[in-house]
C-alpha cells in the first residue's frame, strides 16, 4: 500500500501544535472573512434591490455576494506568497527539525524559531514564492510523463484511464511541491534554486515511490474533505438563511469553503507530514542522477528555468567572493 506511517505523522503534527493552531486560526479567519465580506456584499444588493420588484432585490442580492466573494477573493490572491512564507514554510521548518531529531522550543517560541529559520533560507517572501511556483510546474511535467507512457499502452479505454489519471494526479501532487521546499530548508544551502533543484532531480528519479503515496493520501484527504464539506452543509445552509435575501448557492460555497479551511488547517500538514517521511526515507544515500536531470530539462521548461537561476545564483556569489577579496 503506503509507505507512510500515519501514527508517525499525526505524532508530528502533535508536537507542531503551536503551529496547528496557527494554521486553524489563519485558514479559519479566511473563511470567516470569506462570509463576512460576501454577507456584506448580499447586504448591499439587498438595499439597492428595494429600489425595484422582488426579482431585481433578488438578483441585487446575489451579484452582490458574488461581488463580495470576488473581492476577498482578490485581497487573498495578493497576501498567497505571505501565508506560504510564514505559516507553511515556518510549518515544514519545524517537521524538518522533529525528523532530524533536534530539540525544538514549545508554545509560540516555536513559530518565532521556525520564521527566522525560513528568513534565513529565504529572506524574502517572493523568492520563495518564485521557487514555489517553479517546483510545481516541474512535478506537473514529472506526472505528464506518466501519462504519456499510459497513452501509449495497447490497452481498451486508455485514452479515458490517462484523463482520469491526470486529472487525479493535478491532485495529488499539490502535496508534494511543499516537501521539496523541505529539502531546500534541510540542506542549510546558501543557493536556494541550486538546493530546489537538487531536490526536483532525486523526486523524479523516485517519482513511481512519490506519485504511488501521493495518489494515497489525495484520496485519504479529499475523501475526509468531502465528509467534511456534507456536515457542514447545514450550519452553512444557517449562514445563508440569515442573511438578507435568500441567496441559495451560499450554502454550497459556505461549505465548501468550511471542507477548504479545514483540509488547509488540519488535512495538508498531515499530508505533507507523510510525504516528507517518504521522501527523506527514500533519497537517503543517492545523489542527483544525471541522466534524470537531462531528461527533466528536456521535458520542463519551468526546470530549465530553475537550472539557470541556480547557475545564476552561483555566479553571482563568485563575483560578490571575487569582489570582497583584498588587491
């Protein structure tokens, strides 16, 4: 089956609480600023809407949550690369340091400790942001290629089985870019595109042991996911009925931002938690393989990209060594 063990990383997120709870009250907040701002939004359409009949009121009432719902969601598009830098980032800093074994500090001196370790490594929010976004197109190209070697298969149906297989991988991989962030931290490298890079060549030339328990935990997660999103769907159905005007698609976007918070609080540290078990377990003892570098470079522009900024980074240290030498 999995490779994983699930006590081990309920374990880990036990000795993370500090930062569970972070997480709940970030993920949680933006759910309720989701509301709020949509109620807002239904509340302003429902006045304007008494200037006409009851389908205008009606109508007012929900493009004005709409409109609501798409300016909070504009405000959080504009704060993603903060809540990576501190609250997922300082989160996988410290699951570093519990697999290494090293004494971690308790209660909120856990967060300061893991902010200033990611400062370090990363000192500012759009560089990791920028390796983030590098790391995930690669993985997207590593599971295009297990699609490609299923579309060539003489085998009934396939074309269909790829597209299922896709569309469940674009899934399943959206654990694995923040274990790769992983190895950045844990190698204490200067040259964070070089370690991220590393990093992409040792999970490609283990992408059957990665892929296989990521597929798991996709269903594990978004199978708790949905029963989430079911009993929510009545204290989300409350929501809806007290706000003004009855908008009757809230109740279906109030829970499934209720299973969203819930699946980014509680459900993806447990997954990240499990693939980094994975993951350090698995590369242990290897080196980046050549061979998988060429071929990731032939297949991901996104790695050619990464590649260069590490090479960049490189040079630019040499000129600074260079510089900073005594005639």
């Amino acid at each position: 089956m999995w490779d994983f063990s699930l006590g081990g990383a309920l374990g880990m997120m036990a000795r993370t609480m500090p930062f569970i709870l972070l997480r709940m009250a970030v993920y949680f907040g933006i759910t309720l600023g989701y509301i709020l701002v949509t109620g807002a939004g239904a509340g302003i359409g429902y006045g304007i809407g008494g200037f006409g009949d009851e389908d205008f009121r009606a109508s007012a009432t929900m493009w004005g949550g709409f409109a609501g719902l798409g300016i909070f969601g504009a405000i959080m598009y504009w704060v993603r690369e903060y809540i990576l830098y501190i609250v997922k980032a300082g989160h996988i800093a410290v699951l570093i340091e519990l697999i290494d074994g090293k004494p971690m500090p308790e209660g909120r001196g856990q967060v300061a400790h893991a902010t200033a370790v990611v400062k370090e490594r990363f000192p500012q929010a759009s560089l990791l942001f920028a390796i983030d976004q590098l790391i995930k197109g690669v993985i997207k190209a590593i599971s295009g290629l297990v699609k490609g070697i299923l579309t060539i298969l003489p085998i009934p149906g396939v074309q269909q089985i790829s597209s299922i297989f896709s569309a469940f991988m674009r899934v399943a991989v959206g654990f694995v870019d923040e274990v790769i962030l992983a190895y950045a931290i844990r190698t204490n490298s200067e040259n964070s595109w070089m370690s991220a890079k590393q990093a992409l060549v040792l999970y490609g030339q283990n992408y059957k042991v990665m892929l296989k328990n990521a597929a798991w935990l996709a269903l594990i997660v978004y199978g708790l996911g949905l029963l989430v999103f079911l009993v929510m769907l009545a204290p989300a159905a409350l929501v809806v009925y007290i706000m003004p005007g009855a908008w009757a698609a809230g109740g279906v976007v109030f829970a499934l931002l209720f299973a969203w918070s819930v699946k980014a609080a509680l459900l993806e540290p447990f997954a990240i938690a499990c693939m980094m078990q994975v993951y350090f377990r698995t590369i242990e003892g290897q080196t980046p393989n050549p061979e998988w570098e060429a071929k990731l470079e032939q297949m991901s522009g996104k790695f050619r990209e990464l590649k260069e900024r590490a090479v960049g980074a490189v040079g630019a240290e040499t000129v600074q060594d260079g510089g900073a030498k005594p005639a």
